[in-house]
C-alpha cells in the first residue's frame, strides 16, 4: 500500500507562465523559466507542481530533425504506402519504436522505447519549423528530475516537475495531456485501503495524479499556438514523492489489450 496521503484541496490554481521564447538546442530552460516568472511579477511556493511541455524540454536537448536528413528504410516505405504518411517520419516512428501495436487504417500506434503507447511514437511536427519534426525527449523522467534539481536550487522552494504531452486515449476520440515524466509528486496514488464515505473500504482505486496535473494545466498551455508551454499548478496537498512515470506504466503481462 501506498505511504503518501492526499488531500483535496477546494481550490486550484493554473499560472500560465507567458513570455517564453523560441527555445533552441542547448538553451537553459532553468533560466529562461525564471526570467519568465520575473517579467509576469510571479514568485514560486512550496508545493507548486510546475508542467513543461515535452516540446519545449525536447528542443533544447536538440531532439528536432530535418526531414531531408532521414533515410526511409523498406519498411518505413512499406507502411508509409499503406498510411498514406511521409516515409520519413515512419522512419523516425520506426527509430523511436520499441514495438508496433498496430497499424490501422493512416494510425501507427506503437510503444515506444520510453514504454508509452501511443499515436507516432509521439513524434510531432507542429510548432516546428517547415521540414522539421520533434521527437520526445530522449529520457523525459531524467529531463524533469534535472529541471526540478536546478528550480529548487534557485528558488529554495520545494516543488515538484513535470512534463506534458497530448496524447489519444483508447476508445475515446480526441487527445488530452498526459504525464511522460514526474518529479516530486507520485505518478500513481495508490487509494486502496482507504474507506469512502459509507466506509467501505477501497480494493483496487488508483488515482494517477501526475497525469491529472497535466491535463488540469494544458487548459492552460493549450494545443497548438496558444504559446503558453509551461504552467504553475497551485494548491496541490499532496506530500513529496520518489515515484517516477514507470509506475503508471503497464508491464506486458498486465497489459489487457495486447
């Protein structure tokens, strides 16, 4: 059973954090985060869960690639032709992909090597330069334990990091924020145990709060040029936590689809 205890909290508040630039390869996002927070007159508390975008975590580890520059293998070609999609970017997919899952119709869903099932192997190109694509970051956990190392440093605030991307959901139509790396606040909350109001007692509740966040903040950073890709999450109750994005993730044997 789960340690950490939550709390409810009435009221949340959701900061975009505005006046973020074009991030490129190698630009310290710590610094371009608090020169943000600087110029919105905004100061960070303890317990704050702040939410970067992938995107912009994977720009400045240079994780964009020019198109022209992929070499599409016959495989790549093969399913191209059957999705009607760039061969190049089925490469990349292919590149980035632990395992196919299926391939239906102009979809490619995949695991990728991260462990995530989903649409591309996440691969996205827009918000990106003509010719270009973004791939997730290489190790997004690692990304976000550095960025909430480096926050807390500065500040002397303890808070909690994470990063978001849009993903499809099975059986529902559509894509929302989804957590792809945690640090500070668990990714799964294990409610089993604990009695509702009738008290009874919980058998197989787990609540995944890291995804929660994500999604509460990208109404916020929005999907596409809203030009907002990081957001302050205030008023979270929810004690610190050494969890990471792998505890919310399926092993294949549980997996009940595959």
């Amino acid at each position: 059973m789960s340690e950490v205890k939550f709390e409810y909290s009435d009221h949340l508040e959701i900061i975009g954090v505005k006046g973020i630039p074009e991030i490129r390869a190698g630009d310290d996002l710590t610094a371009i985060f608090f020169d943000a927070l600087e110029k919105n007159d905004l100061c960070l508390e303890s317990g704050d869960a702040i939410v970067f975008t992938s995107k912009i975590i994977s720009k400045s580890e240079g994780r964009v690639v020019d198109l022209v520059e992929v070499k599409a293998g016959n495989e790549a070609e093969r399913i191209a032709a059957e999705t009607e999609k760039d061969p190049h970017i089925v490469q990349l997919i292919l590149n980035e992909t632990r395992e196919i899952v299926i391939v239906k119709q102009n979809n490619i869903i995949v695991e990728t090597k991260h462990g995530f099932v989903c649409a591309n192997a996440g691969i996205d190109e827009s918000n990106v330069e003509e010719g270009k694509a973004v791939l997730l970051p290489e190790d997004p956990q690692s990304s976000v334990s550095q960025l909430r190392q480096e926050i807390e440093a500065r500040s002397g605030k303890e808070v909690s990091v994470l990063t978001s991307d849009s993903f499809g959901r099975a059986f529902r139509d559509g894509v929302s924020g989804i957590c792809v790396g945690v640090s500070g606040v668990p990714a799964l909350l294990d409610r089993r145990g604990e009695r509702d109001r009738f008290g009874r007692i919980a058998m197989i509740t787990k609540e995944a709060i890291a995804d929660e966040v994500c999604a509460a903040a990208n109404l916020v950073m929005g999907e596409f040029n809203e030009g907002i890709p990081v957001a302050i999450v205030r008023g979270l109750r929810l004690k610190q936590s050494d969890s990471n994005i792998e505890d919310v993730l399926f092993h294949r044997a549980n997996d009940l689809f595959r």
